[in-house]
C-alpha cells in the first residue's frame, strides 16, 4: 500500500508571500497556515513510520520554481 494513500487531504487555501533565489535556485515562500503544518506533519509521521528517509531540517513551506538555472543577461 501506497504510504500516502492513508493521509485524509481536505483541499486548503495557500498563499505566496515571498519569492526569492539562492545562487541559481528561485524560490516562491508559502504563508504558514495550520492546515500546511498539519499537513506536513501527518506526512513526515507517515514516512517516518514506513521508514521512508526524508529531509528532516525544520519545514520551510515553498515552491522551487527554478533550480540550476542560468539567466542571461541582456546587452544594451
């Protein structure tokens, strides 16, 4: 069985609150809301149980939009 198919989902609103990169990574922050927290805790739980490694730094809701990415730049 699938480990996530066990997590009830109830469709919750998000917000963007930020954007922002780290050298060539681009990231959208998502506003913190009980609903991600819980979310994101049931999940890590879940995984932890199945013994399913993950990245286990503190949750930081966002959406990677770019990764590994080179913009050039335009000549005048």
């Amino acid at each position: 069985m699938d480990v996530l198919e066990g997590i009830r989902f109830v469709p919750f609103t998000i917000r963007l609150n930020q954007v922002g990169c780290f050298d060539d990574l681009w990231w959208a922050g998502i506003a913190e809301s009980d609903a991600l927290k819980n979310l994101a805790s049931r999940v890590r739980r879940a995984l932890a149980e199945a013994d399913i490694p993950y990245d286990k730094k503190r949750f930081k809701p966002h959406i990677t939009l770019l990764r590994r990415t080179v913009i050039p730049r335009r000549s005048r």
